[in-house]
C-alpha cells in the first residue's frame, strides 16, 4: 500500500539553493515524487494532505560535527572559562569515566534536541572506548535508529597518551591494532551504501595531538578499500598548529597530506588556522569543513574563513560540536551564529539567510557524501523541517525565510524523516522526553562526581 502526502502550499519554502514558489511537495515511499509549481495540482490523488500555509518549509538539516556524550557535561564549573586545551585535559578524566548507559542516554538527548530543531541527519564523532565502552558505537547505532533519524557515525580514535607526547590520558587510548579491527567491523556491520541510507559509518581518528601518524595512515587506506568517508579535527586552534610544528615539523595541512588525507574523502571540523596556500590546496581537493561557529566562539579558537575556502572549491558545512563547547545541540540556533560571526568577517551581503540555510543543508549532505539529501527536489529523501512563525519572536516579521533565523527558531514545529512525520506539534512521536531528561540529568550527576 502507498501512502502519498502532499505537503501542501507552504507559506515559503527552500530548496537547499534558494527560495522557491510551490503548491507543495508530493511524497511517496520515503522520497519527493513532485515538486509543485504555483497553482499546479498533484498529478495523481494522494492518501493524506498537509495544509502547510503557516509553515516554512526546510529540506531536513544536516549537522556535520558532534559528540553526543558531551551532552553529560555541559556547562561545567571548571571549564566554563578556558580554551580548546586545558579544557581537553581538565574534562579527559571526567570522560574517562563514560558507561554504555550514559552514553546511551547522552547520545538520546543529543539527538533529540537536534531533532525538534528541524535536524533528520547528523554526524557524530566518538572517539572515547574506555574498558567496557568497547559497543560505543554500537549503542549509537541503536539510539539513532529508536529516534528515527539519519546518521554517519564516525569511529573515532585515541592512540596517542600522554606518555608518548599525546594530550589524552593513558586510559582514553587504545592500541592500533584493537581501533583497526573495530573499524572493520563497524563498517562490515552498519555501514550502508544504498540510497537512503539511515547508518553509515565514517573513520575519524580524533585530533593530530591525540593519535599517531600510523592510525591516520591505516584509516585513509581502509577507508579508500571500504568507500568511506574520514573525519577528525583540524586547524582548530594554534597550539594544535604549535604541536604539529613541533612534533612532525609540518603545519597542520602538510601532516593532513603526508598521511594521505588531503583528498575528496575527508571533512574536518573547525578548519580555522589555514593560509591562503593551505585554502588552495583544500579547495583544489575538494575537501569538505565543518563550520562549528558556537563552539569557535566559545572557546575563542578563531573565525573559520568559510568564503575562501568555499572560493577555493572547499565544501562548507555546519557543526553544532559536542555539547561541552556549545553547549546546544540545536542546528537552527548553529545557523543564526554562523550567520553573524560570519558577517563580522565578510560582511552583509555575502553572508545571507540563504547561504547559511545552503551550508546547513546541501553543504552538509556533501560534506557527509550523500547525494539523496539535503535539498527539496524530486528523487531526494522526503526529509523536512518545518517551522511555524507563530511565537512571540515573529510578530511583526515579513520575509518568512528571512525570520527564521533573524528572529530565532529554535523548534520546529513539525519534522520528516524518509516520509515519517518524528515531530508533531513541537514533541517528538513516541518519546517520553521528560523521563528521559529526568535520566540523563542523574546521569550527568553521577559521571562529574565520581
Ligand atoms: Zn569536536
């Protein structure tokens, strides 16, 4: 039995490029069968009409860089006022300390603050496998799939403790060997290359200061034989850039290169400290960014230079970070920052509702390698985030698109996953938020004062 949706007449809709006019958009089996011009009818009948008059309609947003256990430590006392590296060290410990359950309920509130922000795809990266954390990844998987939504889960890696110059901490890290094999694995088990995809699985050995050159090496070459993707954290502040210099004697993207990783397949979160040299050369490949405005600020790390690197042929995406550094995991609210902190750099014309909406959307289905989302188009996934003008911060707003982030949304109102609708009326189907929440906030508790 099909089911056909017609998601109809929306008071504004963006295509993942720019604003267009529709009498709506036809769903059937998961994917956009019609995209309607203005006054055009659905060509056949369809089971169920949604009247999206009071509605903007997004393509669903796509979050590029995360990690979901950090939601157990947010707004922590004694990293409220420091930058990227005394933070790592002081929080290491604290994370030391992760059980499967935290990071089960750690991961669920991530993704459902993402998901009532109009967020269906996001990327996380867990780089933390602790004695008896070895089904992180695992568990991820199973929180993704109870929440509904799309996910690259990146295996992440620490390989390089403190007693061999590394920034982690002895127990944090794990030996090649044990990272190597549980990458396979996920990927044999997880990942799926078919369009539509709910779960692919990414390699992202974590920073150049927490593993060696070795496991960046062997995870380009797995990830070249298994088709997919590579992540990690690069050029995010200086003293990484100072760590680079002095421990391989190269600046961050001439080590990215000498491990084999200056190529299509790879994103990188922050990319903040590059020359114009470096841009170049990153554009040239077509190397993908995750822009991650909030936690850049927060940390005070730097301005990524998104225009030329997006001039260079680099892709431009959003991140929302982990939330120790954000410390919100709402994608409508990583717009709104990366529009202004954006601004401040390249001014007001160049920086619009619309290019930032394009990152946060078509940029990030690019930057994840998808090419069945992030845009409103026939062939694509039915995945959509709709918001309503209806709050008190609308009133008196004229252009729709324009208000949403000039005005702050923060949640949708209704959101769409492959053709099923994951939030009503602001609350998400099938979740009890407030236990959840009352779980997490114990569980919060428990890993700080341990
Ligand atoms: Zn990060």
């Amino acid at each position: 039995m099909t089911n056909r949706v017609w998601i109809k007449q929306p008071l504004a809709c963006f295509d993942g490029t720019e604003q267009i006019v529709t009498n709506g958009i036809v769903v059937e089996a998961g994917k956009i069968i019609e995209v309607l011009a203005p006054h055009q009818s659905p060509s056949s009948p369809c089971d169920t009409i949604f009247d999206a008059r009071q509605h903007v309609v997004l393509p669903g947003l796509i979050n590029t860089h995360h990690h979901f256990y950090q939601t157990l430590t947010r707004a922590w006392g004694p990293v409220v006022n420091q930058p990227l590296f005394p933070w790592l060290k002081t929080l290491y410990p604290v994370w030391a300390k992760l059980t499967p359950k935290a990071l089960r309920l750690g991961s669920e509130v991530a993704l459902a603050e993402l998901l009532l922000s109009g967020c269906t795809t996001t990327s996380d990266h867990h780089y933390l496998f602790p004695n008896g954390m070895e089904d992180a990844i695992d568990i991820q998987v199973s929180a993704v799939n109870h929440l509904g939504m799309r996910a690259t889960l990146s295996r992440g890696s620490m390989s390089l403790g403190e007693k061999s110059g590394g920034l982690p901490p002895e127990q944090t890290v794990q030996a090649a060997e044990v990272i190597l094999q549980d990458s396979l694995r996920l990927i044999d088990r997880y990942h799926d290359a078919g369009d539509g995809a709910m779960i692919n699985i990414a390699l992202a050995p974590c920073s150049p200061f927490s593993v060696t050159p070795e496991i960046m090496q062997e995870s380009a070459k797995m990830a070249k034989e298994k088709n997919v993707r590579l992540h990690t954290h690069l050029a995010e502040t200086l003293d990484e850039e100072t760590f680079c210099l002095e421990r391989f004697g190269l600046r961050t993207v001439d080590y990215l290169e000498s491990v084999g990783w200056l190529n299509h397949r790879t994103w990188l979160a922050h990319g903040i400290h590059f020359n114009d040299e470096e841009i170049a050369r990153l554009g040239k490949e077509g190397v993908a960014i995750s822009h991650c405005p909030v936690s850049n600020m927060r940390l005070a790390s730097g301005i990524c230079r998104t225009k030329e690197l997006s001039d260079a042929g680099a892709i431009i995406s959003l991140g929302v970070d982990g939330s120790a550094s954000n410390d919100a995991s709402n994608m409508m609210y990583e717009a709104r920052q990366a529009l202004y902190l954006q601004r401040l750099r390249y001014g007001t014309q160049t920086i619009t509702p619309e290019v930032v909406l394009g990152w946060a959307t078509r940029g990030g289905a690019k930057t994840l390698g998808r090419g069945d989302i992030g845009e409103i188009k026939v062939g694509k996934q039915a995945d959509f985030a709709l918001f309503t003008l209806e709050d008190i911060r609308f009133s008196g707003s004229h252009d729709p698109l324009a208000a949403l982030l000039l005005c702050g949304a923060e949640r949708a109102d209704r959101v769409m996953v492959a053709g099923n609708w994951r939030v009503v009326n602001g609350e998400i189907v099938n979740m009890d938020l407030h236990a959840l929440l009352n779980q997490h906030r114990t569980a919060a508790k428990k890993l700080v004062n341990l």
